[in-house]
C-alpha cells in the first residue's frame, strides 16, 4: 500500500516536471522568430543544411534568432495540409499546382510568380533508379515495357513527384521520343501509359517512400526525380541513375503563404528566407543535393553533374498546369482514365 | 519426448516473431558502436518528440483512467434508453483505422471543418498542434479501460457495499473503502494498455498533426522521419527506447498487480 503511494507520487512528479519543461521552452522572446516550412519530401537534406546557414545570416543582420519548425510530406497532401489548417509560412512545394490549390483557397494573396524566377527555386529531371550494374539493361522509357517488370511510382493523388513521372512518360510519347508509338497521336500515347502503369508493382504516398522502398528491395525499377537517385547515391547507396532520351523539366516553386505570415507577423523573415533560398550560398547547396539550381553561376558550375538531355520539355508543352490538373489528371483526364482501365482489368 | 517436441515448437515460434526482430533491430543500432546511438540520445529532436509522446501518453491515461472508470460504471449499474447503443459505440474505434480518424478530427477542426468559426472566435488550435493529436490518441485509445473495467465491476459484491453503508460508510468511503480496492488490478491493466497504445500510435497523430518537427513530431513520427532521410541509427534507437519503456511498463504493472493480489 504504502509503495503503490510512493509510485502514484512519483508519477505525479514526472508528469509535473514534463508539464513544466514544455512549457519553459515555449518563452517567445523579443529576439526569437518563428519561421514554419512545409515542404515536400525531396529537398529535405538540402534544407537541413541550408536552414543553419539562414538562422546565422538573420542572426548577423538583424540580431533575431529564427527557430525555424519544419514539415516534410508529398507535394499534394501537404499542399492540402496547409488548406486544412497547417500554417505554413513559406511552402516549397514540387510543382506549380500544389501552389496554385493553396492560392484557390485564398491563402496566398499576392503575385508569387513575380520574381525573376518565376517562383521557381530548383528544377530536376524525371528518370529513373535502376538496380547495380543496370541487370536489365534500361536504356528509355521502351524498356519499361519487359514483361513482368516491377515498376515503382508514387501516387499522383498525394505526390508531386508521381505528376511529373507521368507527363514524362506521357508527354515522351505524344512527342514521338518513343521507339514504337507514334508521335502526336494521343490515343498511341494514352496506350503507352497504360503498358507502362500495367508494370507498377507499388505506388506509394510520396516520391522519398516510393525510393526508399525500393532500396529495401522492392522492384527492378524505380522511375522518380534525378535529385532523389542522387541523394540516395550519396549515401551510399547502389542503385545507378538512368535518364531517359525525352524527359520533362520537373520545376519546383516555393511561395509565401500571406495568412500564415500575416497571423504570425513574420512576413519579413519569410521573404529573406526566400530571398535566401536564391542566394549562390543556398542554390549551391541544393546543386550538391542532387537538383539543378535557377541561379546561372551555380548551374554553370555544376554542368558536368548534371548532363544535357537531348529532349527536354517542359509543362508548357501541355499547354501549362490548369491545362494538365483537368486534361490528364481531372476527373476524366488521361491519367484517371488510364488507371482505371489498368487496375480495373487487373481484377 | 512430445513435450520436449511442443517446447521446442513454442520457442521456435517465439524466436521467429520476437526475438530475430528485435536482435536485428540491435544490431542495426549499435552497427558503428555505442558513439552514434549516445549521440541521436542527446539531439534535440530526439528529446522533444521522446518528450511529447510521453506527454500525449501520461495525458490520455489519465483522462481515460477517469473517464473510462466512470463510463464502465455507468453501463453496468445504471439502466437508460440507448445504454446498448452506447455499449456497441465504444469499440468503434478498433474498428477505425486511425488515419481515418485524424482525417475525421482535420473534418471537425480543420480550417474549413464545422467546428473552425468557434476554434477561430475562441483562438484555439486542434488541426496541426498538440490539442488535436490528444484527441486523435484519446478516440483510439478509448475502449481499453472501458472494456478493461466493465467485467469487473460487474463481479463487484455489492453486498460489502451494503453492508458497509449500514455500518454508516457515506458514498466517498464506501467508494474508496470497499470498491476501489477491488478495481485496482484492472485499474493498472487497463492503463498499462491505453499507455502502450498511445505511445505506439502514428496515423491518427501524423494526419491531425502534420509532423512539424519540434513541435507536433512525436516519437513515432520522429522514428518515420529518420527513416525516411536514411538516419537508422537514429530510427533504431528510438524504437529501442521504446520499446524499453513499453516492457517496463508492463513488468511494473505485472509487478504491482503481485503486491496488490498479495496484500488481498
């Protein structure tokens, strides 16, 4: 009886100790900000460094400590996560229409695509993760077609990065890039779409899942961005990177979202985050992680990583993004249509 | 001989679904020496998300020590319309994947859910922050005291209560006197369970949450994390704390419940 008090009395000390801790570490002082990123899942290395390099830059300029708190989901759903409520101060998301469902809900007010760059921080390329030594012999996107071959791709509802595979794929074969489909026929090309979606074994909730799995073993393929292969390479592992003869250029936004900074009244460390995010500094950081970098110094520098594609396109070949969220991924788009058709005869 | 060969059976059994796991599961850990598993101990990251598991967890105990206790009580000796009804309701929630229920809470409390004009006059947030994520661990931890409970009091005898209430014990004595005794050993089950439940919990609190690293990343979310930009080590420890913090729990609990069976 006795010990059972002592228990429930300890018990008591340690929840008062862990109340009290977290509310010590919760003092706002005058010289701290508060600055929350929600990203996607891909460049999350890249900011780990290049958010120490920021708090130092602010620290010197203006004396303030940025705590910055940072959030990593797919594209999609955490674009749909700042919608539902997460008040994100500056989202860098992996495409353009993930920014744009912000913007539609009212959240972002202002012009993003202003700057020189046209919101557009990093680009990359869609290719492919194939196994060491390359067994199978994937040279283009024709090769996804082997019977039996296990594909991995995201999911496009919930990631970005599964988006860009597909109008890769797509939009290399409407160019006639494919051995075998005919260019500028859009039924040849919606066929190939099919073939290829025939051969995806898993498609998981965002790209980072979607490459991890397979360094865990899943599948003989991989298609997903350059800069994921890369990362993954870096540390250590195997797999080799493949691109593809006709791929599109993935460009990744970033933008400031006016409720949230207006609520937390930090718009001013928001837009020299972002300013930042532009800065030779911080682009030379996303170029060691495996993305192509907007700012001309730094691509000039890092060329030989990352080689030229002899047919590279971009959204605009579909005619830009509302174009693509109705006519490919809208309720009867190309791909909604294609998937049905695939996972519907697979049962 | 065909004992040994069913002993045999049940380690091989034991050994396949526990112990290679967890045996990997060390290893992976300790792979480059105990420096890089100190070292993911003292981060800061580490801390914080070990802490506010542990927070959520000691929070959702208690409120379903109390309200569970009490809802169990009320089935048992209380008659009313719609008391089956009520029955049936609280094991929804083994029913529910959890993802699906931090998306009904972001539906709720979300920007635009039916409940944002009251949370937004009153400048309160649930979706994306600590509140939510005690919520989402409450429904799913719901039915454990509550079915933990209900067998029990209905074997209490209420002839001791009587008995004591003709002795002039008021309700607060008899309740603490004759009945609380009684409950204990389910009392310490039950939160052991609704404990290991919430600290395992991870779909429900990474929706309503969103996993804002140092602020809505609990452990489970930390261990996904790390996983996901290649920290195994880091992955591998938390799980080993873990995983620690669950068999101690569990080894007290057995061993109170000895002392209380003991001082019976």
């Amino acid at each position: 009886m006795k010990n059972n008090k002592k228990l429930i009395s300890m018990c008591l000390m340690i929840l008062f100790l862990l109340v009290s801790c977290s509310g010590g570490s919760q003092n706002n002082s005058a010289n701290e900000v508060k600055l929350i990123l929600g990203a996607y899942t891909t460049p999350r290395e890249a900011y780990s460094q290049i958010i120490p390099l920021f708090q130092a830059f602010w620290l010197e300029e203006t004396g303030q400590r940025v705590v910055v708190e940072e959030s990593y989901l797919g594209s999609g759903a955490q674009s749909r996560a700042v919608i539902n409520g997460f008040e994100a101060d500056v989202v860098a998301l992996s495409l353009e229409a993930d920014v744009n469902r912000i913007q539609d809900a009212g959240l972002i007010s202002h012009d993003w695509k202003l700057g020189e760059e046209k919101g557009i921080i990093t680009t990359s390329v869609v290719a492919f993760a194939v196994r060491e030594g390359n067994p199978l012999a994937i040279e283009d996107w024709n090769d996804l077609l082997q019977p039996g071959l296990e594909i991995l791709t995201p999911n496009p509802s919930t990631s970005g990065g599964a988006m860009w595979n597909v109008l890769a794929l797509y939009g290399a074969a409407l160019r006639g890039k494919i051995d075998g489909v005919p260019g500028d026929d859009a039924d040849a090309a919606q066929d190939f779409l099919k073939d290829v979606l025939t051969n995806v074994s898993v498609m998981d909730k965002a790209a980072r899942d979607s490459i991890i799995n397979f360094e865990n073993g899943i599948g003989d393929l991989a298609i997903t961005y350059e800069n994921e292969v890369l990362v993954g390479r870096q540390s250590g592992q195997t797999y080799e990177l493949v691109i593809p003869s006709s791929t599109i250029l993935i460009e990744n936004p970033v933008a400031i979202v006016d409720t949230s900074v207006d609520k937390h009244g930090n718009r001013a460390v928001a837009e020299a985050f972002v300013e930042f995010l532009y800065s030779e500094q911080a682009q030379e950081i996303f170029a060691q992680h495996g993305l192509r970098v907007v700012n001309d110094t730094v691509a000039e520098a890092s060329k030989s990583q990352y080689p030229d594609v002899p047919d590279l396109f971009t959204v605009d070949y579909f005619g830009g993004w509302d174009v693509i969220m109705t006519d490919i991924f809208g309720e009867s788009g190309i791909f909604t249509q294609a998937i049905l058709d695939v996972q519907g005869g697979s049962q | 001989m065909g004992a040994w060969l069913l002993i045999g059976l049940v380690i091989l059994y034991m050994g396949f679904l526990l112990i290679a796991p967890i045996t990997a599961l060390i290893k992976g850990a300790f792979e480059d020496g105990i420096n890089p598993v100190l070292g993911s101990i003292r981060s800061e990251a580490f801390l914080k998300s070990l802490l506010l598991s542990v927070e959520i967890a000691v929070l959702v105990v208690g409120v379903q020590t109390i309200f569970g206790t009490l809802t169990a009580w009320v089935i048992v000796r209380h008659d009313f319309r719609g008391k089956g009804i009520l029955n049936n309701v609280i094991d929804i929630p083994f029913a529910i994947s959890p993802v699906v229920v931090g998306y009904m809470l972001l539906l709720l409390f979300g920007r635009n859910g039916f409940l944002s004009p009251v949370l937004e006059a009153l400048n309160v947030k649930v979706a994306f922050a600590v509140p939510g994520m005690c919520l989402a661990t409450l429904f799913v931890c719901l039915p454990f005291m509550i079915r933990e409970m209900i067998p029990v009091i209905k074997g209490l005898d209420r002839q001791q209560e009587l008995a004591a209430a003709t002795l002039g014990a008021n309700a607060w004595v008899n309740f603490w006197q004759i009945i609380f005794p009684q409950l204990k050993s389910a009392l310490i089950y039950g939160m052991t369970l609704t404990l290991a439940r919430a600290l395992g919990e991870f779909g429900a609190v990474l929706i309503i949450g969103g996993g804002i690293q140092g602020r809505t990343e609990t452990a489970t979310l930390y261990i996904f994390r790390c996983l996901e930009e290649r920290q195994f080590v880091q992955a591998y420890t938390m799980s080993i704390i873990l995983g620690l913090f669950s068999v101690l729990i569990v080894v007290l609990a057995d061993r109170i419940k000895h002392k209380v069976k003991f001082a019976d």
